[in-house]
C-alpha cells in the first residue's frame, strides 16, 4: 500500500525524550531539511514541557521515512503551514498560553517571517478581492488574472470560490434586469 507523501510535518517531542537545542539543530541538520521552526512550550497548563517542531523539506517525504529519523518522536503531516507554524505561539488559539515569536528557533527567519504572517494577509486579500468583484472591477475570471492584481497562485488556490462568486454577482444582476 503506497503512504501518502508531504513536504510539511509537525513534530512534538515530549518531556521524557526532550532534547536540548543543539541536540536537535544537530539532528536536523543531518536530515536534509529545506527549513525548520521549534518551540518548547513550557508555560502550558497541567502539560510537561514538550517541542513543537515544524519541517519543511524541499520533496516530500513518508512518515515511515521520518519515523526511522526520530524514532521515539510524535510525527503528523502539516494540514497548513501557515497554521501550523503560528500554533508554535499560539498566535491562532488566544485561549491558550502565548509565546513570543522571539522565542521561535529556526534555520532561516525570512521563511518563518513570511509564512507566520500569511494567514492574516490572505484574509484581507479575499475580502477586497469580494468588494472588487461587487463593484465590478473585474468581468471575468480571466480579466482578473491578466490584471496581475493577485498572484496566480494565490487565485489558484482559491479559483472555484472566485468563478462560484462571478456566478452569483451574474445572476443577482440578471434578477435586477
């Protein structure tokens, strides 16, 4: 049976097996990763402190494939990146513990920076690409992509959303006609 392949994984180290910060950044260096973020989440309530570890390799991987790397480790693909790196803070559950992005480890900061940010700059994208549409900016999915207002691979990601939008602006104003 073929394992699903991410290039994404989420790694949780516990109390019992927890490594010191060279310890890992030595680990990770010997595994051919494209980048990687960690925590250790030691402020969190009733809980024993534990590591967040977020990878990103340049190809996907199996999990068996980094089982045999980190053996006694917790290990799940990422659902979202984006997500996943700002759980390393809590930045997207206010109800828990935060931590201060200063206190993140990583390997290249600019990819953290840019990917911990993401979320929130998508969300504004999406409601100014709806108040465009209403007006009437755009008359088409195509225009739209010829405009280069968005990147293609931002309106990829989010194209049958977009054309279910024109439909329903077409047929609110077929109804007015």
């Amino acid at each position: 049976m073929a394992q699903n392949r991410n290039r994404n994984w989420h790694i949780v180290i516990n109390a019992d097996t927890l490594p010191k910060n060279a310890e890992i950044s030595k680990k990770l260096a010997e595994t051919n990763i494209k980048n990687y973020a960690y925590i250790t989440h030691n402020k969190d309530e009733n809980k024993k402190p534990h590591i967040h570890l977020i990878l990103e390799y340049e190809n996907a991987r199996t999990f068996d494939s980094l089982q045999k790397k980190f053996e006694t480790w917790h290990i799940e693909p990422c659902k979202s990146l984006v997500l996943s790196l700002q759980y390393l803070t809590h930045k997207n559950d206010k109800n828990k513990e935060q931590y201060e992005p200063s206190e993140i480890v990583t390997n290249n900061p600019e990819w953290l920076e840019k990917n911990y940010n993401l979320e929130n700059d998508y969300i504004n994208d999406e409601r100014q690409l709806i108040q465009e549409l209403l007006k009437g900016k755009y008359k088409s999915y195509f225009e739209l992509i010829l405009s280069n207002d968005y990147s293609l691979e931002w309106l990829n990601r989010r194209r049958q959303t977009i054309l279910d939008l024109f439909e329903a602006i077409k047929q609110e104003a077929w109804k007015k006609w």
